[in-house]
C-alpha cells in the first residue's frame, strides 16, 4: 500500500530560498534533522513567518490537524515543562477541552 506523506522539509526549504533567504540560518538547526515533528513544523512557522493577526491566526488554527505522534509529543511536552492544561492550550493555541480530551483518549 502507498502511504503518502508531506515532505515539509521540502516545502520549508523552498520557501526560505524563493522568499526568505536572510532566515535560513535562524533555521537551519530545525531543518537540518531528518525529519520534522509538528513541534518543528510549529516553530519553523514562527520563525519564517512571524505572528498573524488574530483573524489568520483563528484561520491557521481552525485548519490544523494533529496526528496520534503529534498529540503524543504535545503531551510529552506538558509533562516535560510541569505545564497545565491551560497553559498547554495557551502555548499551543488549543483549547482547554481538546487538551483534556487527549489526555483522557491517550494517556489512561
């Protein structure tokens, strides 16, 4: 079977060369690991594209989509920090219930 999947390297590297070549090296750390996590791929975004309005940032958020590894290493990272919920959700733009529902499907 075919699994398809998204090579966000790729598309970060070309982005860099066509419209933000003075960024590279503030991102080449990131892009230099062998793949990227949604972590990477959150911070690659900041650090290219900087901060939206809130009306963007309510777009961008509304389209996200977060895998069972993505939401396993946004838990990790609660723990990793002695986080809340809250300020998990705050961190990353999530909402309180969407924390709380993934602790209680993924972490019982």
């Amino acid at each position: 079977m075919f699994k398809s999947t998204i090579n966000y390297k790729l598309i970060f590297l070309d982005i860099l060369d066509k419209k933000y070549p003075e960024k590279k090296k503030e991102c080449a750390s990131i892009l230099r690991k062998e793949t990227l996590s949604i972590l990477d791929i959150i911070e690659l975004n900041k650090r290219i594209f900087g901060f939206f309005d809130e009306e963007t940032n309510a777009f961008n958020q509304s389209h996200r989509a977060y895998n069972r590894a993505s939401i396993l290493q946004i838990l990790d990272y609660q723990k990793h920090n002695k986080m809340n919920n809250s300020e998990l959700a705050r961190h990353f733009k999530l909402s309180r219930h969407t924390v709380a529902k993934w602790k209680k499907k993924y972490l019982v």
